[in-house]
C-alpha cells in the first residue's frame, strides 16, 4: 500500500472531505496537541499512517465529534481503524446514553447498531504535564520496554476482593464469581508460561500494601474483582502515588463499578494511569474500566472480565483496543448489555501491542544504501535465526514513500518503488512480543551508481554478538569501505530515553580495516547500566545507523 505524507505530519490543515486520511486519527484538546505528537509520530512509524486534529478544528460538542468522525470512515481514501480521544470527559465529552452510562461508543459505532466500527481510546489527562507523563508511559511500554527484570513481563496481580463479612448474605455468591475470573485468567497465563501470578485475597489477609508491594516488584497485569467506586473497597484501596514501579508498567483492569471519572475530576483508581511525570513514570501503562455502577452485576463483570482474556490469549489479539473489545463484545453477546458494552471504556491507546512474554529481539537484513535509481527493497526478519512471519514493517522517505506490510512465511517483504529522492529512508518492524526494530537506510542523489555510492557510506553493516547479553557483547563494525578512506566516524550508545551513555572515536587512515569493540554494559565512567534497550548508533558525515541491544540484569 503506497501512501505519500510528510513524516513531520502537516496536521494543521482540515483538508477536504476526499483526504488520503489515516488508519489512526487522534483528536484531541488543543491544549495537548503538542504533547501528543510524540506518540503520534510513533504510531506513524511503526505503519499506522496517523491524523491528528484539534478541537478548534472540528469543534468540542459531542455532535460535531461524532460528524467529523462519521465523515473520516465514510470519505477518507484510507479509513480510520483506531481512535484517540486526547482530554478527559470535562475536556472532550462523553456521549450520555443513560444516567449512568457515559461512554465513548457514540464516536465509533457506524452503522447503527451497537458494535464498534473504529476501536477507540481515551487519555484521560487534565494537564499538559499529565499528557506528557502518559504518553511518556505508552511509548516506555511499546517501544523501549523496561528489560531490567525481565521476568515482570510474566508476573501478573490478580485480586478477588470477597463481600463476606461486608455485605449481607444475597450478595455472598459473587465471591465465587470473583474467584472464576480470577482463576481464569491464571489458567491462561500459567498455560503462557508466566513466572509469578499473585491471587490476592482480603479473606487471604491481603491489602493494598500488598498490591503495591507486588507492583513495585513488577507486574504486567493488574486484575482487581470486588466492589468499588471511585475507589476500590477496603483492604484493596491502592493511592496510585504510592506506587513506585518505574517504567514496569503494568496493563490494570478495574472490573467493577464507577471507577472511571466522567468529568472533570478523575475517579481515585484512574490515577494508576495518569500517576508520576514525564520523567518518573509510574502506575499503569493502560486502564480498562467502566463508568457504569449497579447491584447484583457481578455476572456481567465476569463476561467482560473473561471476554478480555479469552482475546488476548484465547484468540491471539494482539492490541490493548481489541482485547477491551473483546470484553465488550463478550458481555453484550451473553446478556444483551448494552450499558456494560457501551460503559467500559479503553483508557489508554488502543493500538498499543500488550506483552503476553518476555519480549525477544528481532535480527533485521537489508541493504544499507539504495540509489534513486533503485527500485525495490527487500527486508529479511528474523528472530532466534529463525524466519519470522506476520511482522510489521513500515518503510518513509520524506514526502514519496511510505509503505508497509506483513513479512511472509520466509520471513522477507518486498518494497516495490514508484520513485524515490536522496534523503534516509526510515525503516520500523514491529511483531507481538518483539523488541521493535528502527533503523535508516541513505538512499543517494541521481548519477552515481551502487559502487561508488556505497563508497560515501560510512557503515554498511554493524553485528552484535550476543544480543541479549549479560556480561559482555561484541560489537564488529567497519571503518573503511571499498578501499576509500571514512573519517570522523564515531559509535554512540544511547539509552532508551535518548541519553548518550557511551561514545567511542573509530580510528581512520587504514584501508579496509575491520573493528571490533568489546561493551561489557558500562558507560564512559565506567559505572554499570542498568538493563534494559540500547541503541547502538554509528554517526558519520553522510548517514547514521543504529541497531538495539539488549542488556539483561
């Protein structure tokens, strides 16, 4: 699928009702619109060709939202698959079905009848800062995930907050309906591989200490079945700043009454997602609640519950939209509740890939150096040296190129070029459970061909053997190429969020020469870094290139 865009996004300008569009269409609160741009620019990379637009633009009732929206799906050449409403409900509204039933389904049901059309999701900020920290939490989650301790990605805390010796007797038998949904979630991880899955208990003498202390030690999955709202009940009422997991952030369900704010204040248990800063995360990279509260509905939760594992694990979804979709679709179809379906809402980003293992590396192939001239590229992925099927890669070159696909059972994708202009050619592979994988390749000015071009290249290749590594990895890179001489290059290591931690000077005046440095995880003091995603970058006068690497603590 050729789709030309500016890779800086020229979001600014409603175009006309026959635009290109995007697979991804973001609205939010002008007051976030620069917050928001670096997920977007993610989510742009990795393939999900995206649109952002203001409220200014479109304007802020919940009609001329669900107009702008209809609009997309009916006219856009590329239709919207996800939506991201940037703003609590006091910033953009939810549409009220009833008294209490809040809820986005308004926006993305397009044919009338109650299903979701477009998977949406919401960041329920109320500042700038808490939309920074949030979308700080998504990127930290999806594309540079916390690998310190590995073993968190299969830890889970599932907690069954029983109602005897709280409620009277009509109301004992949702206990055991507590201790099905958790019991069946475990079933699916223990049946995964997980490591360590808490069942929390107030009959247990567990309470929220006990929550936060599991957390901080690093879960992926936060279940909590019992009552609340607002707050979940007493032992379990967890203050989300009291948390302190770092960027082991985990995926928290609220199955349960009201714990999702309609307004301008937020419910106490939706602070997990908007807890910490932009520089000290912390909480839950994502939050599955609903705004609805009743008596005697404990079955409907345990569908909704069930149905969000049954997708993640049972069917293989893969995104954070379509395992609460699942939830929903679930509870709707066993009971006809269209309040459970419409109230529970994805409070995060729906395209967001949930880790269900320990993510693996990916060992990536292709040309380091494309001419204009040139009119294909092939891309060979590979984990564990073994092909890899149904990866997503995604190919941008300035305004000319941007195409993506699905490697096939070789694991190799071919890009077939209409044109191409001198410049660096982005390249992004994504797969379930796989460390994401960037890189650039420089495609040369018109007139010179391969050979010479490559010449003018500073790397063609840099190897890392092992990756992961524990103790020490070798890094091979070339100097020279092709018997010219390349000066002034240099390999920087940065850390995920960008930091330079280590730079090494390449020698320069020796002819093919091949170099081989040795990094045992230290940085330029000499002092240990922690675990975790390193992007290895080789700078020179002409192009950089960059692969990661893991180091496990």
């Amino acid at each position: 699928m050729k789709e030309g865009i500016l890779l800086t996004f020229l979001f600014c300008t409603v175009l006309s009702a026959q635009e290109m569009g995007g697979r991804y269409l973001i609205i939010t609160d002008d007051l976030f619109y620069d917050a928001i741009q670096p997920l977007a620019n993610w989510k742009h990379r990795m393939g999900l060709r995206t649109k952002v637009v203001k409220l200014s633009q479109i304007g802020s009732t919940t009609g001329a939202i669900k107009g702008y929206v209809d609009n997309a799906y009916d006219t856009w050449q590329i239709r919207p698959e996800f939506l991201l409403l940037v703003g609590s409900p006091g910033h953009i509204p939810f549409y009220v079905f009833s008294t209490y039933c809040y809820s986005d389904n308004y926006y993305t049901n397009m044919d009338f009848d109650i299903y979701n059309e477009i998977l949406s999701g919401r960041l329920t900020v109320h500042t700038v800062t808490e939309a920074q920290t949030v979308v700080n939490k998504i990127l930290l989650y999806e594309k540079t995930p916390d690998l310190t301790d590995s073993l968190w990605f299969i830890n889970a805390c599932l907690i069954a907050n029983e109602e005897e010796w709280t409620y009277p007797p009509p109301y004992w038998s949702d206990d055991s309906i507590y201790w099905s949904d958790v019991l069946h979630a475990k079933a699916y991880m223990l049946a995964n591989g997980y490591n360590t899955i808490d069942t929390l208990s107030k009959l247990l003498g567990d309470n929220n200490n006990t929550v936060i202390n599991r957390v901080n030690q690093g879960r992926a999955f936060v279940l909590y079945r019992g009552c609340a709202f607002n707050q979940w009940a007493w032992p379990f009422e967890v203050d989300a700043s009291q948390i302190q997991n770092g960027a082991k952030l985990p995926i928290v369900l609220s199955i349960t009454c009201g714990t999702l704010g309609t307004g301008y204040t937020p419910a106490i248990v939706e602070r997990w997602f908007t807890t910490g800063t932009p520089t000290l995360p912390r909480g839950g990279a994502g939050y599955f609640a609903t705004t609805t509260s009743g008596y005697d509905i404990a079955h409907l939760r345990s569908a909704v519950c069930k149905g969000f594992f049954d997708a993640l694990f049972g069917q293989g979804k893969q995104t954070f939209g379509e395992a609460c979709e699942g939830g929903r679709t679930n509870v709707y179809n066993m009971y006809n509740s269209s309040d459970e379906y419409r109230g529970f809402t994805t409070v995060g980003d729906p395209s967001m890939m949930i880790w269900t293992a320990v993510p693996k590396p990916l060992e990536v192939h292709h040309d380091s150096a494309l001419s204009v001239e040139d009119e294909s590229l092939v891309v060979s992925v590979l984990c564990q040296d073994v092909p890899l099927e149904s990866a997503l890669v995604c190919v941008v070159l300035d305004t000319v190129v941007y195409d993506y696909g699905h490697t096939g059972s070789d694991g190799e994708i071919v890009f077939n070029f209409d044109e191409l202009i001198p410049g660096n050619m982005h390249i992004t592979v994504t797969a379930r459970n796989k460390i994401p994988f960037l890189d650039s390749i420089t495609v040369g000015p018109p007139g010179i061909n391969e050979t010479a071009w490559v010449t003018t290249v500073p790397v063609s290749r840099i190897e890392v053997w092992p990756n992961p590594f524990t103790v020490q990895t070798q890094i091979r890179y070339p100097i020279l190429d092709a018997g010219y001489l390349i000066q002034d290059q240099k390999l920087v290591i940065y850390d995920a969020s960008g930091r330079r931690v280590r730079s090494l000077n390449l020698e320069s005046g020796i002819e093919h020469q091949e170099s081989v440095f040795s990094w045992d995880g230290t940085d330029d003091d000499g002092r240990k870094l922690p675990g975790g995603v390193y992007l290895l970058n080789l700078d020179g006068p002409t192009c950089s290139r960059a692969i990661p690497v893991v180091l496990m603590r």
